[in-house]
C-alpha cells in the first residue's frame, strides 16, 4: 500500500487544458514538471493511504470551488514558469 496526494491527479490532468488557453505557454516535459510542481506547492495536499480513501477524496475535488482552486493554482504556474522556463533555447 502507498500514500498518495490526491492532488496529484488532478493537476495532471487537468493542466494540458490550462496550458492550452495560455499564448505561447511551453509544452515541453521541464515545463510541464514545473508547471505541476509550482501548482501543487500551493496547493493544501490531500494524502490518502487506501484505494477507499482515493475514491472518497477524489469526490470531495467534484465541488466547483475546490476544482477552481486547482485551476487558480495551474493558471499562475503556467504564468510563472511560461515567463521564466527553466530550459535551453526556447
């Protein structure tokens, strides 16, 4: 058994569409990792320790307001690590 953010998920999955609506955003992996990484810094962690309590937490993040706090949190990554990417050349 593991012990998981459930938090993680959900940024990914959720961060190619933020990362689309954003002009000349960076797709690559650095980037990405970044973007995810800033994110989920800011974000309050969810750990959960069995598969029950993965389900349990992921229907608590279907509320609006915690989906648009994830959302917040990916659109200011994707601001910060598009002005400033760590990466050669681009």
């Amino acid at each position: 058994m593991a012990v998981i953010n459930i938090l993680e998920k959900i940024v990914w999955d959720n961060l190619g569409d933020v990362i689309k609506r954003k002009a000349g955003a960076c797709d690559c992996d650095i980037c990405r990792a970044d973007m995810a990484a800033y994110a989920l810094n800011h974000l309050k962690p969810r750990y959960v320790a069995t598969s029950k309590g993965e389900t349990f937490s992921k229907a608590a993040y279907l509320d609006n307001q915690l989906y648009m706090t994830v959302i917040v949190a990916l659109t200011e990554a994707v601001e910060v690590v598009s002005a400033k990417p760590r990466h050669e050349g681009k």
